[in-house]
C-alpha cells in the first residue's frame, strides 16, 4: 500500500524504525561483521559498538553497564526475569505477586511458573486500570518471593504505581520486576529510585529495530543464566551477540533520550486533542484507561453497539493502522483480559478501538481519524440490531418523558 497516504495509529504495537537507527546499523550489516568475541581488529570493533550501546542505555536508567544485558526483546526479558528470578529464590518461598492486566509475556511465563509448582496471585485493578496497592500489600505472604507488576499497559496506556509497588517489595527483601516495554524511551525512568529489581525493555517500541531488547539486573541480584553456551552477556545470557541491531537499539536510545520531554509533550497534545474530538463528535463512546495517569500516546476507546474488528478493517480500507481490543485466539475473538480487568461488560470490550500515537503524526491526521471513525461507527451502528432497539427505546414514552 502506498504508505504516504497512511495513518499510523499503532506505535504500541511497534514503531517505525527510525532513519537513526537504520543508518546505525548498516556498517554491522556489511564490512563490520566481526564477532564481537574474536580477538583482532574486526572484533574489537562489534566490542566497542556493543559496549557503547551498553552504557547509553545504563546511563539512561540510571544504572549502570554491567547491569544491562541484552535479549531478543521484551519477551525473553520477561522470560527470563520471572523464571530465572523464581528459580533463584525458590528456596525462600514459592509465591509470586503479578497483575491482571500484564502482558501475556508475563502473565503466560507466571502460568508456565504455575505448572511448575510456584503459586501466582493476581492482584485486580481499579476501573482506570490501576493496580490497587492494598490488596498487592494485602496479597503479600512470608513465602512471596517475586512482584511483577508492569510500569505503563500496552492497551490502556495506564502508568502505574512502581515507586509504591518497589519501595514495598524492597523493605520485604521480595525481588521486584516490571515490564517497562512499553514507557522506555518515553518516559524518564530511575531504577535506583523506583527500588527496580529487574526491568525488561524492547527496540522496536522506541523506534529501534525488532528482535533486541534488554533486561536490566540491579547489581548484586542473584539471577541464572537464561541460554546456556559461551560466555556473551557476563555468561548468562550465551549466542553469539546482534551487532546490527544493538547498534540500532543504541542509536534509537540515544534518540529519545536527546529530546524526552518535547517529544512527549507533542504527542501528549495530539493525544488530548484527539480524546477532546472523539468524545464531543461522537456518541455513545467511553474512554479507558486514566485520563491523566497515561501514556503520552495511548488513547483507548470502546464504542457501544458495534464490533472492534469491523472498525479496524474498516478503518484500514481507509489506510488507517489502529488496533482492537480483542485478540484472535484460535479462531475465536476474545475480549481483551486488560478491559475485562478494568470492569468492563464483555459486549463494551468488543467494541474497543486502541490508537497510540507517534511524533510524526499531524493534527490533520487526527481529524481524519476522528471523521473516519464517527463515519465507519454511524454505518455499523445503522446495521445494528442492538442499537435499532436502543434507539426505539429512546423513543418509547418513558425515555420521552
Ligand atoms: C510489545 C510488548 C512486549 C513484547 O516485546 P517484544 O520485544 O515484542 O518481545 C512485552 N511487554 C509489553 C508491555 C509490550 O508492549
């Protein structure tokens, strides 16, 4: 498809990899194609360009570099957060302290942990999708040995607590762990600050390129190795390294730490003004997620009396990128467990539409969402039966009265 003429309103899902990034890796994918353990020249080239990445992103937590470690993205970082952190601390206790609304990168490694003979409480969350502190409290057990609760959600966008969350698990010698995938490169994060244990985060949702994230281990964590094989990553994390794309992640890293605020203040405004013009244009729709304890560029809303998934291929035919609130497994379309955790009625959750927002975006572009929406909403809801019987409803002598 032509991709001038296309909105992209999916950069929780990834981000276009920026020119940045692209260039930066180049070298690594050509003439520099040492592997970074040889010991000539040509090595020592991928050495420096991995440890310079290395110390960007320390820097920017933080932390520092012997506590970065890189992964093949958020996903093995929680992986290997939540197994290796249980393994390590199983011969204290054998209960762990999650959320309902997690990514299934988590929430799917704690029922495999389950299986395993650990026992996983998932603490719910308020109507906003914040994760209520006194029952995570309240949940806590002498045995608990691991907290993992994440620092913004990909769906909602709601930031949560993690300074609360840390300064809990921290005074209780309970490891803590948060999947910051999602708030990276977009929101200032402290680790020695927040009392972050482990932190997972990934390139491709910053502008870097897929398949290479990284996990931060606080010093003096005792965590296994996750491959097993050479002596990559202080030798727990073995395979030969990806030059190219950690040169990428780096380049991305130091992209958006150039200019934090601004970027986020931009996207922020397009955000708000989006939510303003969906709300007033068109009816019968609800925010989720917090209004103010969001993500810069999450906006999440469910439309009543229609199907998310026909908006979405609606919304494409009209070349914009957006996702739903439901996920296709096996055939069969689920509601999304984050709007289901946040109290909403399964027919409301079906009707969700996610947009996030990146800095290229353009106000001219969100109106022509909006329009495109309020057109694609009014068609659906015309061909609903559900809605006919709400409208006559209105009509009915009660309603009138
Ligand atoms: C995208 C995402 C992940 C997975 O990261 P990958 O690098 O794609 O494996 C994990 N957690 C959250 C919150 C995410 O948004």
């Amino acid at each position: 498809m032509d991709k001038k003429e296309m909105i992209y309103l999916d950069n929780a899902a990834t981000t276009r990899t920026l020119p940045q990034a692209v260039q930066a890796m180049l070298p690594w994918l050509s003439d520099n194609y040492g592997n970074a353990s040889s010991i000539y020249r040509l090595g020592e080239e991928s050495r420096k360009v991995i440890s310079q990445a290395r110390r960007q992103i320390a820097d920017s937590l933080h932390g520092e570099p012997s506590e970065i470690y890189f992964t093949s993205g958020g996903t093995e970082a929680d992986n290997w957060a939540l197994i290796a952190g249980a393994e390590a601390c199983a011969f204290k206790g054998k209960h762990i302290i999650t959320s309902k609304i997690e990514h299934h990168g988590v929430l799917h490694t704690c029922e495999y942990l389950e299986k395993r003979g650990f026992q996983v409480t998932y603490v719910g969350v308020d109507g906003n999708g914040i994760v209520n502190l006194q029952e995570l409290e309240a949940a806590i057990r002498p045995d608990t040995i691991l907290i993992s609760v994440m620092f913004a959600n990909n769906e909602i966008g709601t930031l949560q607590p993690i300074g609360e969350i840390g300064k809990l698990a921290r005074e209780r010698g309970i490891l803590f762990h948060t999947d910051a995938v999602q708030a990276y490169g977009h929101l200032p994060i402290d680790v020695e600050a927040l009392s972050i244990d482990l932190l997972s985060a990934s390139g491709h949702k910053l502008g870097g390129p897929k398949g290479i994230g990284f996990l931060y281990v606080k010093k003096g964590t005792k965590l296994g190795a996750f491959l097993h094989g050479g002596a990559q990553e202080q030798g727990k994390r073995a395979g030969t390294e990806n030059v190219p794309a950690i040169a990428g992640l780096g380049a991305a890293v130091a992209h958006a730490f150039s200019d934090m605020e601004g970027q986020a203040g931009k996207v922020e405004g397009l955000r708000d003004y989006l939510i303003e013009k969906i709300e007033k244009e068109i009816p019968y729709c609800r925010l989720n997620g917090h209004r103010e304890k969001r993500l810069p560029n999450n906006v999440n809303f469910s439309f009543q009396f229609i199907e998310g998934e026909s908006l979405l291929i609606m919304l494409d035919m009209k070349g914009i990128c957006a996702s739903s609130g439901s996920a296709c497994t096996s055939g069969a379309l689920d509601p999304s467990h984050v709007l289901l955790a946040i109290g909403l009625p399964h027919e409301i959750a079906h009707g969700s539409l996610r947009l996030t927002l990146g800095v290229d975006n353009t106000k001219e572009e969100m109106d022509r969402t909006v329009q495109a929406i309020k057109e694609i909403v009014e068609k659906l809801r015309r061909m609903s039966p559900l809605y006919e019987d709400f409208v006559k409803g209105q009509g009915s002598p009660k309603a009138a009265s």
